[in-house]
C-alpha cells in the first residue's frame, strides 16, 4: 500500500469506487504472506481482515455410489492469522455501466496565434472499435516525440488495425520495418487522451474509469489489448506484461466482463538475456491467465457480483517490516492485490473492536496526537499537560497492551501519566457512562501528588434532568410497546423476572428477581445509582436499544444514537392527575418492573412523565412508565393506601406469579387499556408508556446547560444534536479532573 496517494479510487467491498483520504506508515510489524489464486503474494499483518466464504465438505449418495460435495457460508470478516485453506477470498465486481466523457483539450500558442479547442474523439467514446484500438494501443504502442501515437503489429495482423481505424474515421500512415507495421495517428488529442494509461511498457495501467465502462466497451478493449499481447492456447487465454498494475486492472475486466476467475503468476527474470544475438536488459514478468467456459473442476466460482478465490497457502514469515495502511471515504474496505481487506479500529465494546490503529478510525486520533507532539518536541515546546479519554475497553484484557504502548512512548518523551476509570454517575451526572481518563503531566512541573477526583452520589437521577411537556414524536408507537408488553409477560409466565440489586444497610449487594414472592423490608433499599432496567421492547431482541429503563436510575451511555431508534428510552407511570403527582406517585413507581397486558387497539399515546436513563449509545433505548388518570379519592384508596402503607422501602413492589384484576376500570377515552401490576398481592391499576429521550435531555445528560443547548440546537438538527452529545466528554467530570489539577500546582496553569 506504500505506493497508494491520497486522492486516489479504490475498489471497495461493496463494489464501490471510494477515494483514499489518509495512507501512512503505521510502524514495522510481523508480516504475514498469503498466495492465493488470483493474487501472486499479499503480505500484512496478523490482525489484517479479508472478506471471505469459508468452504465445507459433505459426503453422500446417490444411486449408491459415494458423492462428494462443497457448500460455504456466508461473507464474513476474518483476520488474518484465523485463515485456512477452506476461506475463499473475495474478489469484488464493478457493477457500473458509465460511459466515459472526454472535453477534449486546449491548445496555446507562443507565436501569437488564438488559443484553439480541439475535441475530435470526444464522439467516440461510445464505439467498440475506438476501445479496441486503445486496447491494442496499451499492448504495443507507444507515444511520438513529435506528437500523436504508434500502434504496432505483426505483419499477419495488418488488417485488424486497419479496418477500425477506418471506421472511427482516425487518419493515420503505416511504416514498415522487418517484422511489423507501425501505425502513425498524428492527432496530439490521441496522445494527450492515452496518457491517462501510463507511460512506458512498465508504467502502464488500467486507470479508474475504465473499469466503470459498460461490458460492451470492456470487451472491445480486451479484445483488442489480447491480440496484441494475448494468446490463446486450448481454451486457455494467457497476457503477459512487465506492468503489475496492468496485469490486475486487466484481471478486474475480465471478471466483469465475463463473470470468471483468473490465475496471475509473477516470474523472476534475470536482468539479461540474449535476443537474435543481442544481449538486452529484461524485467520481471507477470501474466494472467483465464477460460472462457466453467468446468466442474474450478476452485473459484462467481456468485453475486463477487469472484471467490481459494487460498493456496498462509506463511508467517516472522520478518519485521515497514506497514502501511489506508483509509477509505465512506467505507472501510479496499482491494489489496485484487482481494477485499478491511482497516476498521474502533475499540469500543459496542463497535469492530479492532485496536487502536494509526490513520484509520476515531481512535487513530491518538496517532495524530503522536505526530504533533513529534513535532513540538523538535520545537522544545512540549505542553504542560496531556489529556486522552476513551471507553472503558481501551484499558480492557484486548487493547491494554496497545495503551501500556502509548504510556511507555509518552514516558520516554518526558511525561508522567495517572490515569484511571471514571463513571459519570459518580461526579453528579445521572448517566452511567465508564469512561478511561488519561492525564499526562510533564516531568518538568510534576511532583506526584495528583490524584483523580473521589466518587459521590449529589442524589440526582435521570428523573431530576427530564422535560416537562415532551413533544409526541418521541414517543414510541404502539407496535413496540406491545412487544415490551410481551416480553414482560412472557418472563412473569415462566418466572424469570427481570433482575433487581437492593443491598441492605450494611451497604451488602444482594439479588431480588422481580418475580420473587418477597416484600422488601425496612433494612432493603433499591440501589439507585445505577441503570434500572424495568423491561425489553422486542422479545427476541436482548439489545440495547430494546431495553426500557426506569427514571429512578441513571441513563444508560449516550454513544452517537444515530438512526434505527437508538435514543435511549425510559418508562414512566403516567400521572395526569396533579393530586396524585404532589403525592408522590411517579417517585414511588420509579423502580417498579411490572406485568402489562395487552392494551386496547384504539391505544393513543399520551404525555410521559420523568425518569432516569442509562448511560446514552448509539445502541441503547430507554423508556417510561405511567399511571392511568385516576380521581384523587380512587388514588388514594387504590394506590397509596393499599400499596405505599404496606411498603417501607424504595422498592415499590416485586411481582408475584399471580395475575389479580383488583381495581381494574374500563379505558377512558383517548387512553389505553389498563395495565396493571401486582405488588405482594396488592392490586394496582397502571398505565404505562414508552419515550425515547429528547436531544436537550441528553445534552442535560452530559453535563451541558439549556443556553448551552438552545445555541447548538440554532444551527443543528436532532440527529445532530445526537450525535454530538454521544460523542462528547461530561462536562461535570472535566471540572472535577481539572479542579484536582488546579490543586495540585495552580502556578503551572498560568
């Protein structure tokens, strides 16, 4: 990849071309060779992937005699050092059918005569036989000094080139010489237009939009390279050419146009040999080879726009050499040698878990970071302090060596750094959002006394950061709640509730399912400084983004929570009534996992009441849960006299196996059916309902302040406001990490 500029087209897994936007060395690493059928040698790194169909072998009958058969699975990513000779590589296929256009040129002149524009092939760019010239033109011809090209052949072949320049109506003289003919076309556009392939034997190559072409054309313009420099021997065509790019831009057309696999075979030459009594230099060769026809026999196979390839062998060479590596706009895959490879890093538990790697992902910032303190190093103006913080997997069993790395780098540059785990939860943020903090501090100014801020608990939950009137968008429709519906009910059926953590006075964790038959007792309280979770929107779906939380807890972590409904969401009682607000009612069911049943089809959502989230991701959903409208005197009598005088703890119930309809009332209109929950056989009539949580609740979230909202929701949408607060640091957390800083050494911050 060391020759691979930015800016350049790469063909990616999804048969895309994608421009190149980073390309750098990544340091000296193990190598790995792999030959493959299609490819002479790839050589990377253990941990490189390649986008692969893994082979089986079965045996069977038929008609009594034995059968052998083959089946692959479907693609997948698969690293390097995991590969066997049972993974076919993928080959992707451009699917394009564009047909190219060309301007033409300017001409200047220096003797005072008008500039002029030229475009005398522009029209041709759609004729086969134009493409079979530059076809053969690639395979022998070469560029005038005085202007224009010459197209050779044999004198057997006269005939070929003739009659399709006279149909693309190109002027043109013939040379003779003792074994071909030269054909002259004169026209500077030509020569400007062929420069586009290359110059020389050596440095010519297929470029990018070529292999956008439509077959038709690509055919014209194999044709015509194969009967320069192509044979055709038993049903086998083979090409020669000293230019490996060429070789494998000719493999890409093949395999569009025909939809078959290839072979390309790399031949050491010796620097010399003797030609007709001659002595001339040679180069090293590369041919490629292919059929027309499938036969039982092929090892490769075509299927949906892919080539597969088998492997012939995967050495490690155990040689430490220069890496470099790629990173593509939209996609992370390119074609390395012809065959898919993958450069993805991130490190979170929830992402590709690929480490840390220079110029690829967000988490190759860090080597960004490297490259600039490089520099102020040089500079002699290191700064005072440093500061990296990333997910809690980062110092994770997987990825710890890689940061041991980049503390020992920072160590040897002259810093010292502390770094430690922190959860947001823990400095005044109702969010549960592990995250590693880093802080570097030169030798220099350090004297050893910092020390990350202690843990506490101000007793704010998400309930404390919700809005008050909440638009109906947010709400979730009645399709997903019904599976929320469902999948609690299925757990009271077979009494796996889900799982509550009281601890007692004495602060000892202890597990109390939401179906046991045990009431909490004065010395049991509900930890509340943690994620709740009171339900799962799709039974069969154990994600994150299903999971309902309850408000009495903190939010889940808040990732970028772009697309596919992946806020957060919370579950609420609904309170409608303010009587039963001032009572307390939202604060006793916060907690609460509940048995629901089915609501009404004519079920309308209404207004949500507040709660508490987990720490907000990009994959993770929170919900709230909401009683029914109630008058004060059948609350009184149903809610708080059977269920809050019979309760001592924060814990507003556990369900019980039993399914009692104590205090049902028929739906009022505009509401659902009511649903309802046991609480140590205490009837209680409920209604519950399902949000996602707003933009300025996660900003909220993160620390940040309404103004501070109100300014970035000016020129952003809610995806974007999202995102941004997914990717963002706490800002409680800074302060609190910049405070010990400024108790430390207040003098080094001046």
């Amino acid at each position: 990849m060391s020759n691979v500029q930015v800016g350049d087209c790469v063909l990616t897994h999804n048969n895309t071309y994608e421009k190149v936007i980073h390309s750098e060395c990544t340091g000296k690493k193990n190598i790995f060779s792999i030959n493959a059928m299609c490819f002479d040698k790839i050589q990377c790194t253990a941990n490189h992937r390649f986008y692969v169909k893994t082979r089986h072998r079965c045996n069977t009958h038929k008609n009594g005699k034995p059968i052998a058969y083959r089946y692959f699975d479907t693609p997948i990513w698969k690293q390097c050092k995991d590969l066997t000779k049972d993974d076919y590589l993928g080959y992707a296929i451009n699917q394009n059918s564009i047909i190219p256009t060309w301007d033409g040129v300017d001409f200047e002149w220096t003797d005072n005569r008008h500039d002029r524009h030229s475009n005398k092939i522009g029209y041709l760019m759609n004729n086969e036989d134009f493409w079979w010239v530059i076809g053969r033109y690639i395979a022998d011809g070469w560029c005038r000094n005085q202007g224009g090209i010459i197209v050779c052949c044999g004198k057997q072949k006269k005939g070929q080139i003739e009659s399709r320049l006279e149909k693309c109506e190109i002027n043109y003289c013939v040379s003779e010489t003792r074994t071909t003919f030269n054909y002259h076309i004169p026209l500077k556009e030509m020569q400007i237009f062929v420069k586009q392939f290359g110059y020389k034997a050596d440095g010519k190559f297929i470029p990018a939009f070529v292999f956008d072409m439509p077959i038709n054309l690509l055919k014209a313009f194999l044709n015509g390279y194969m009967s320069g420099d192509g044979y055709c021997t038993k049903n086998l065509y083979k090409a020669t050419s000293v230019s490996k790019k060429l070789i494998y831009g000719l493999g890409q057309i093949i395999a569009k146009v025909y939809h078959r696999p290839f072979s390309i075979y790399y031949t050491k030459r010796k620097p010399t040999c003797m030609i007709e009594g001659r002595e001339v230099n040679q180069k090293d060769t590369y041919s490629i080879t292919y059929k027309l026809t499938s036969d039982i026999q092929d090892k490769a196979f075509y299927e949906n726009g892919y080539i597969w390839f088998p492997i012939n062998s995967i050495i490690d060479t155990h040689m430490i050499q220069k890496v470099f590596d790629i990173t593509v706009e939209n996609c992370h895959s390119f074609t390395a040698n012809g065959a898919i490879v993958h450069n993805c890093t991130d490190i979170s538990v929830a992402g590709k878990q690929e480490g840390i790697k220079q110029g690829q992902t967000r988490s190759g910032l860090l080597y960004e970071v490297q490259r600039l303190l490089e520099r102020a190093n040089k500079m002699l103006a290191l700064p005072k302090y440093l500061m990296l913080e990333n997910v809690k997997n980062l110092v994770g069993k997987k990825f710890k060596p890689q940061f041991d790395e980049w503390v020992a780098w920072l160590d040897e540059l002259g810093y010292n750094t502390y770094w430690k785990v922190l959860n947001a939860k823990d400095y005044g943020v109702p969010q549960n959002r592990e995250r590693v903090f880093a802080i570097s501090i030169r030798k220099d100014i350090d004297d050893g006394k910092f020390e990350f801020p202690q843990p506490f608990d101000n007793g704010v939950r998400l309930k404390d950061v919700l809005e008050d009137n909440v638009d109906e968008k947010y709400y979730l429709t009645d399709t997903m709640i019904r599976g929320f519906i469902k999948n609690n009910e299925s757990h009271t059926a077979k009494g796996t509730g889900f799982i509550w953590k009281p601890r007692d006075v004495n602060g000892t964790a202890s597990t109390l399912r939401a179906n046991s038959a045990l009431a909490p007792t004065d010395n049991t309280i509900l930890e509340t400084n943690r994620c709740i979770q009171v339900g799962n929107l799709n039974y069969y779906n154990y994600d994150k983004m299903n999971r309902v939380y309850s408000k009495g807890g903190c939010s889940p972590a808040l990732e970028i929570m772009q697309g596919g409904n992946r806020q957060p969401k919370i579950a609420e009682p609904i309170a409608y009534v303010k009587e039963a607000t001032k009572k307390g009612y939202a604060e006793i069911y916060e907690g609460d996992s509940v048995n629901l049943e089915q609501p009404n089809s004519k079920t309308r959502r209404g207004r949500v009441g507040k709660g508490c989230a987990q720490t907000l991701t990009t994959s993770c959903n929170q919900a709230v849960v909401e009683p029914n409208e109630l008058s004060h005197s059948e609350w009184k009598q149903q809610m708080y006299k059977r269920f809050i005088e019979d309760s001592n703890s924060e814990v507003s119930g556990v369900l019980t196996n039993q399914s009692q309809s104590f205090g049902y009332r028929p739906p009022m209109k505009g509401y659902s059916k009511t649903l309802k929950a046991n609480a140590n056989d205490a009837g209680v009539v409920e209604n519950f309902r399902v949000r996602k949580l707003t933009p300025k609740e996660c900003y909220r979230l993160m620390g940040f302040t309404d103004e501070q909202f109100d300014r970035s929701q000016a020129f952003s949408s809610n995806s974007q406001l999202y995102k941004q607060a997914g990717n963002s640091i706490v800002v409680d957390v800074l302060y609190y990490i910049f405070g010990k800083l400024f108790e430390v050494n207040i003098e080094n911050f001046i």
